[in-house]
C-alpha cells in the first residue's frame, strides 16, 4: 500500500475536498457534484476520440486492485477500505512488452494521456525501472504525464501491471530474420507486409519515418509516371532501381550504387523524384547532411532505396567517409556510456545520387582518391547522353523543361504504391524469385557484356562487377513489368538498362585509370581491339601496326603507347601502374622502363615497352 507522500502536494486543490469512497478494483469513480462546463467539453472531447475512448476503457479493466480512475480530474488514485484514497498520477496503461530480435533488452511501453489530453506513448527499461524509479518518473513527467504521487508506487503499479501483448522492436526495415518460411517485410515508416497475416507479435522499427499516407492510386501512377518513363533509359533505370533493393539479399549483392552527374537544368533531380514516387512523397535527402544523418538514412534504405540529391562541388574530407560508409554497408562503431562497444549497425541498399560531376573527378579535385572497390558500388553516369538531357523522348511535350514538370507534378499526386506492391508480389512468388533471380542477372549480364564489346565469359574485373549491378537493376525492372507493377512492355527494362551500360562503358574506358586493376583493364581491352594490328617478329611493320608480339610477349611502340594507353595522364603514371600489376616487364636499363628488340624481331632494334602476354590474356 503506497505511503500518502505526495511529490507535489500543491496540486491537490484539483481534486474534491472529501476524497471518494474505495471501490473495487477497475471500477470508475464518477464525481458527486455536477461538473462544469469546461470539464464536461473535455471529457466528451476525451471520449469522442475513438483511440482515447478505447485507452480508457482498456485502463479501467486492467487496473490492479484498490486503483481506482477519476473522469473529471483524470487521475489515478489508490486506496483500500481502510485507508485514504490517494491521488497518484494521470491515466496511464501498460501496453505491451517490447525486445529487440536477439531476445535482450526489455522493455515496458506506457500509453498515458498528458496534461493536454493527447495520448502519449513512452519505451520504459525493464531495467530502469528496476534500479532508476526517479529517472522513470522524470522521463514521464517530461513526456507530460501529470504526477502527484509516491513515484515508487506509480513504479509499483508500471511493475504490476497485468501485459499479454508482445512487440519485437527492430533497428532497420527491410526482410524480417527467421522469416524464409512465411517472408515478411517491413517498410521505412514500419508497416508490415508478411505472408502470415496472423503473425502473433506486433513489430515496431526504431527511428522510422513518419508514416505519409500514400496518394492517387497505382493505376493513377502507371498511367502518369511510368508512362513518362517509356522510351527514357535513365527514367527506367532509377524505377527500376527502387524494386532492386528488396531484391539485393536474393542476388547476393551488398551495395549499388546510381550516380546521374550533369549540369544543372538537365532533368537529374526529375528522375530522383520519379524513383522516389515509388516509396512516398517525392521529396529527397541530401548529401550534404551529417554523417550521422547519413548513417540513420543508410539504416532506414536497408534493403530498400535511398536517395541522395546534390552531390557538393567542394567536398570536405569527412564525405569520403561517408561515402566509405555508404559503399561498405557498415556505420561507424560506437561506446555506451558503460565503455562497451556497441554492436555496429550494417545495411544492404541501392544508392540512387545526382552531381555535376562524376564523383570520382570531384574528389580528386579535392586531392581525395576513391578506392576501385568504392568505385564499382557508386556508378557514374553522364546524364546528358540523350537528346533532351536525361530524357530521350518528351512524349509529346513542348520542352525538356516542361516534361519535367509535368513528371514531378505526377510524382507529387500518386506516389507509395508502387515498391508496396511490388513487395507483395515478390512475397507471394518468394521462392521462385529465390531461384530464377540469379540465372537471370546472369543472362542480363552477358548481354551488356556483348553491347560493350567484351566476351560473355569475361573474367571477373571491375567492369563485370558494374555490370552485375546493372543487370540486378534490370532484373527488377523486368520482374516488375512481369508482376503488373510497372507499365512496360517485357523487355523495355533490359533495353534500357543495356543502353546505360553502353553509356558507362563508353565514359569509364574514356577516363584516366587510378589503380593498377584499370589500368589493367584499359590494356586488356585495347589490346583484344587491336590485335590485329601487331606484327610477328622480324616482319616489316605496317604504318597501322602499334607493335609486335610473339606467343610470350607484346612489344608495344613507344607511340601507340604514350598516344593510347597513357592517353589522358602522364605517361610515367601509366608505366608505374602497369608495372604495379605485374604487366610490364623492364629492359634491364637502369633509368627505363623501356626495352631495345632484338634484332630477330626488329632489325633497327626499336625501343618498346615489353608486356607479359601471358598474364594479360591468360588473367
């Protein structure tokens, strides 16, 4: 029985002079006197609310014995048949038990009415209950519950509460653990879409967006933005995009990455709207938020999309993190207040990005290198490859300007249709996707490989592990127009994705190589073109030849070399890379990497630069 030690006893002059006689248990005391007008319109606001209606109502049958609620002050109070009835707090319910998905951290969550009359929901540690009842109480004074009570009886009575209900807490959306049976999913603002609509525990995610109703209707959609998108490659690329990401755990692919660079006015941000319409309203984050905004945006894009806008023009050393942290899936690591590190928080996610530039030439700017594995994750794509910029039909439009307007105004009136049902459809035919899925980024696959010139058994390189992603993002375009999501005609995905991969291909070959594996790369490749170009030792070479080779090595001329291979960086960078992988063999002259034909394979012993056919063909 609670000690009658109230925490603020200046606030009893709210209650009646004669406290009420004790009633049993769950029973409501209704006040003797007739209220007045202003309590009156409150309660009948209070019970108007259906949700508030349905609070109480649940309150009153589940309180412990000798509590007892109060409608016109909203208070609860306790007291027994010999003792004094006591005011404690406001109503206040016990809900449900939460946990996270590895069965630790218990919690209790507290539905109560603040001072205000909103209802108000709180997460309560089992263990801060337990060893911090002045910290609880705080936390709940602050959250605008009213209290005028012992807090360790209220403590009491959040302990003795009567809870059946179960809610496991997660910390990022996307395919739920355990659940290959029945798959479910759950989405950034914390629906729920399962196969087992009887699912007995209640999830609720961590830190999720602020559910937005969605808007118009899906038909409304196909018949406005994914009719724009017929025809315009980079549109069907970053839809097509959205729907990759709950398919990444099934193509056993961490991380991909769209960047569309152009100057301003050229429709990039157009085409991030249009994807984002997929999932809610169109509106974007930013890269130039903090990295710890950045890290809650990459938890909440878990299996899903995430859209970064405006990529800056001047970046500050701390983006390199960020985009390290994007590209690897892995937030930063982390201490609690008891010195212990924390779990880090890890993500599967499809980046869709726009900037001026290719994100690789702004940070060298920056004097900042990005790393080849990075690289392949985030894929540069020059926007203003069509004849209108980004799009390359208008439909009938007077202007680039003016379709995209139109466009984003369609993204603005439906929007949140699409990636819910694609998900459902996936959720039905799970195992299937399961097992065609890979087959199919395979064959999509090897189709870029032969638009881009290269066999379709190609090795694997940083070009195979691009187009991978690319055929990942077709797959789920195709899969898609198959399940009656999008509005394409089959085959309309692959086509387009297949022309972006051209368009990579064409922009990657034509940079400057960083690493020795490109630089490796732009050797191979020139090479299987101009094979035919090379003479056999001691022939006369012909004014199209760019060397010899014989079945060990390549002698490649000085000019063919310093004009091709080196094209676009100093020469010297291209011999240091090319001999960092282990491709270009030195002549044994102390200050060259050039080596001096013997006479049986040129009779005026040229100087070349000697390369390991070997290892270049062979991988």
């Amino acid at each position: 029985m609670p000690d009658n030690n109230p925490i603020d006893a200046q606030q009893h002059s709210a209650l009646p002079e004669t406290p009420p006689a004790p009633t049993d248990a769950g029973q409501t005391i209704l006040p003797d006197d007739a209220a007045e007008e202003t309590s009156e319109a409150r309660l009948r606001a209070l019970y108007h609310d259906p949700e508030i209606a349905a609070f109480l109502v649940a309150m009153r049958q589940e309180l412990p014995p000798f509590w007892t609620h109060l409608p016109r002050e909203q208070m609860l109070g306790y007291g027994g048949i010999d003792d004094e009835w006591v005011p404690m707090c406001g109503p206040l319910r016990v809900e449900a038990l939460t946990r996270d998905d590895s069965g630790r951290n218990w919690s209790r969550r507290v539905c109560f009415l603040d001072r205000d009359g909103n209802l108000r929901r709180e997460t309560i540690p089992e263990a801060d209950i337990l060893d911090k009842p002045r910290s609880v109480c705080a936390q709940l004074i602050s959250a605008g519950l009213a209290i005028e009570g012992n807090r360790n009886d209220i403590i009491d009575l959040i302990r003795r509460w009567p809870v059946e209900a179960r809610i496991l807490s997660v910390s990022r959306p996307g395919w739920m653990a355990g659940t290959d049976a029945a798959p479910a999913y759950l989405l950034p603002d914390g629906k729920l879409l399962s196969a087992d609509p009887q699912r007995g525990e209640a999830v609720e995610l961590l830190h999720a967006r602020s559910a937005v109703p969605s808007s118009g209707s899906l038909d409304g959609w196909k018949d406005t933005v994914g009719r724009l998108a017929v025809g315009n490659p980079a549109l069907i690329c970053a839809i097509s995009a959205v729907l990759a990401g709950p398919l990444l755990k099934h193509a056993g692919i961490e991380t991909v990455g769209v960047n569309l660079y152009a100057s301003t006015s050229s429709g990039k941000t157009t085409a991030l709207l249009a994807a984002q319409s997929c999932m809610g309203p169109p509106k974007l984050d930013r890269w130039n938020a903090t990295n710890t905004a950045l890290e809650l945006a990459c938890r909440l894009a878990h299996d899903g999309t995430l859209m970064l806008d405006e990529f800056p023009a001047r970046p500050s050393p701390a983006i390199l993190e960020a985009i390290y942290m994007i590209g690897n899936g892995t937030g930063r690591g982390r201490g609690n207040h008891k010195l212990i590190l924390e779990a880090t928080a890890h993500w599967e996610t499809v980046l869709l990005s726009t900037s001026e530039k290719p994100i690789e030439r702004i940070l060298a700017a920056a004097g900042i290198q990005m790393p080849e594995g990075i690289g392949v994750r985030l894929i540069d794509i020059p926007a203003p490859s069509w004849e209108f910029g980004l799009f390359k039909t208008l439909h009938g439009h007077g202007s680039g300007h003016v379709f995209a307007e139109t466009l984003q105004n369609a993204a603005r009136e439906h929007y949140g249709h699409v990636l819910p049902a694609f998900v459902d459809r996936i959720i039905a035919q799970h195992d299937l996707i399961k097992e065609t899925l890979r087959p199919m980024i395979s064959r999509l696959r090897s189709k870029m490989l032969v638009a881009i010139g290269l066999p379709p058994n190609a090795k694997e390189g940083p070009v195979l592990r691009v187009l991978n992603r690319l055929a990942l993002i077709a797959a789920a375009g195709e899969i898609g127009s198959r399940l009656g999501v999008l509005p394409w005609r089959k085959g309309m995905a692959t086509d387009a994705l297949v022309e972006i991969a051209v368009i990579w291909h064409r922009a990657h070959a034509a940079r400057p190589p960083s690493t020795a594996e490109a630089m490796a790369e732009r050797l191979a490749g020139y090479l299987r073109r101009n094979r035919h170009r090379l003479c056999p030792p001691g022939a006369e070479p012909d004014p199209d030849a760019i060397g010899w080779g014989d079945e060990r090595w390549i002698y490649l001329g000085i000019d063919a070399f310093r004009m091709d291979i080196a094209s676009g960086m100093p020469a010297g960078l291209a011999v240091k890379l090319l001999g960092d992988a282990g491709l270009l063999v030195p002549g044994g002259e102390q200050r060259s990497y050039q080596y001096r034909l013997p006479r049986h394979v040129d009779t005026d012993r040229a100087r070349v630069y000697r390369l390991d056919r070997q290892r270049i063909e062979g991988g």
